[in-house]
C-alpha cells in the first residue's frame, strides 16, 4: 500500500501559493496537550528514510467518527512515533472547522472531505492533500453510509425524495451533493427537495419523530438506524461512485512547503496506519472506544469503511463537477493540490 508523498505537481502548487491569513478555528475541543509544532531534543530514525530527525509534536484535527480509527490505531501501535512524530488529537464537529484550523497553523494536519478541501481550494485557501481518508464499500444496500426513512413515509427510491424534507449535517456539501445525484440517477429532480441541517447524532431522531422525511446518515447512526427497522434507500456513496474516496488528509500549503520531512513522515505513517487497520478489522473495532461513545455492541456490528492505498484523482474531479453542478461553485478550481 502506497500513499503518494509530495509529486511534482503538488510542488509547483505550493511554490504558487501565497502567505494564508489567520482564521479562526469554531466548535474544537481537546483530547490532548497543546496544539503548536515543536521539535524536542531526542533524534530518531525514520524507518522509510532512515534520516535522523528530531521528534516533532504534531497536531491533527479530526472528527470523532469512524473514517478516522486508522489514525488511532497507527499512534498506538507506534508508527508516528516510529517516524519521529508525537502525534496529538484535537477534536472538531466537521471537516469546515478543522480547514480554518490548518489554515492557521493550530494544526499542522487535518481531515475533511474532499467537497470541504474543493471549496477550500476555489477561495484559494492553500490546501494541500497528503494522503486519502475513507472511501464506501461500494456496496449500495451495506455501506457505512445510508439514506434512511420510515417504512410507512411513502418513500421507496432515491426519486421519491422529490419535494420532501431531507436531513444532512451540512447543507452545500458532499452528502447534498451525492443525494441529489442519487435522485438525478433515478430520474427524480433533486431542486425540489429542501434540505435541513442536522447534527448526525440528531438525525435518526428526527426521521423518527417525523420532523424530516429522510436523513442522511453514517455509522455508527446507520446501525441506529437499521435497529429501528427504517427504510434504507442506499448508500449516497455507492450510488454516486462505488470507488467514492469520501474523505483526505491535508495541510497547508505553507506547512508543507517549509516541513517537507515531516510532511513525508505523516504519509509513512498513515500509509502503515491503513495498512494494519485493513488487515485488522478487530483492532478498528476496539480502538473505536477510545475516541467516541459507541458502546461494545455498536463496535462489533457497524460497517467498516475501505481504506484506500492512494489518493483518488477520479473521485476529486466527480465531486469538484457535482458541485458546480448544484451551484456550490461557479467553475471547478485547480484541483492539482488534492490530487496525487
């Protein structure tokens, strides 16, 4: 498994992009130390380079989902450390919380979704991508994610959300997007749907009580979901690309340009981290205790996402379309800083 280091075309990116203001981070909380960069006085070698690199404190932003149980797993089982990185967590609601939060220099490394770094990139944020997050199983009916629905709504396919009430966690985004493709898919007009914004851990609630008609939803809220016996219309996912890459790791332009050896660290590491989360989908299971509340039973029966070996061009360009499609942007941005 290979997750790309910094290509030449992502190179010339960065030597284009100019000093980024400050923004300020919104909606972040700790689950670590302090959140600067700075290298301590203990030298280590790295297992890819084997150059001596003094260890660097890095801080990560991420969200408190699935997609992230690689991360985890790769700082206890020592492979940032292996390569020279003190790895600490900071958690966000969202992948918009944490871009600013990167931007800025309070993380040195973040993870969104790729429809979050595409807007990033079109007000010329200067995002860069360092490796691919999750991606769907591509299987439509058993992915990690699901649009669900009660059984008595009257809603039976992606088409019959027409005109109905429609909860995301984030309105103009990648999951608005991929349902309104869903439904194009099947013949529906998804201008008519009216889409509300809801916190994912809100959203079964509200399809239940019948406050929206439909949700969008992701483990571990899809297995929540499918105990209640709701509908399940499909994966968004699946049904916009079986090879979807939903999610990437990033930093700043500016980051990257001036720490190269660290930046190339993270990649090695990260590679390893999807590696042995494929490999041991028990140990992804288990370390989903230590940074959210799923209770032993949720563990064992969500949906595993894949974990891809490098970063998907295809997936960047679909969705960057999908977008101006649905008015999110009004001309596709240079994409080449999230591409491989």
């Amino acid at each position: 498994m290979h997750v790309q280091s910094l290509s030449v075309r992502m190179r010339t990116a960065l030597g284009a992009v100019a000093a980024i203001g400050v923004l300020a981070l919104t909606a972040c909380s700790s689950d670590g130390g302090g959140t600067g960069s700075s290298e301590s006085a203990e030298p280590m070698e790295s297992d890819t380079g084997g150059a001596m690199m003094e260890t660097v404190d890095v801080t990560v932003g991420v969200i408190p989902i699935l997609d992230v149980a690689p991360l985890y797993l790769g700082i206890s089982e020592g492979f940032f450390e292996e390569e020279g990185l003190n790895i600490t967590t900071e958690l966000a609601q969202g992948g918009a919380a944490i871009v600013p939060g990167v931007v800025s220099g309070q993380f040195q490394f973040g993870f969104s979704n790729v429809t979050s770094l595409i807007l990033a990139e079109s007000n010329d944020l200067g995002v860069v991508a360092v490796g691919p997050g999750g991606s769907t199983t591509g299987d439509l009916m058993n992915d990690w994610a699901a649009v669900v629905t009660l059984a008595d709504s009257g809603i039976s396919s992606p088409k019959d959300l027409e005109g109905k009430k429609v909860a995301v966690n984030t309105l103009n985004n990648i999951n608005t997007s991929t349902i309104n493709k869903m439904v194009r898919d099947d013949g529906g007009d998804p201008s008519t749907i009216e889409y509300v914004e809801l916190a994912f851990p809100d959203i079964v609630p509200a399809v239940a009580s019948g406050d929206v008609d439909a949700g969008q939803v992701v483990e571990p809220f899809t297995t929540i979901a499918k105990g209640q016996d709701m509908v399940n219309l499909g994966s968004n996912y699946a049904a916009t690309d079986p090879n979807l890459m939903i999610a990437e790791y990033f930093t700043s332009a500016t980051y990257a340009e001036e720490n190269p050896d660290v930046v190339a660290a993270f990649q090695a590491a990260l590679t390893r981290s999807f590696e042995y989360a494929t490999e041991n989908p028990d140990a992804v299971r288990a370390v989903l205790a230590d940074y959210t509340s799923m209770d032993e039973a949720t563990q064992q029966a969500v949906t595993l996402l894949s974990w891809p070996s490098e970063i998907d061009a295809n997936t960047v360009q679909l969705l960057a379309d999908l977008a101006v499609e649905d008015g999110f942007l009004t001309e596709v941005p240079d994409l080449s800083p999230l591409l491989p």
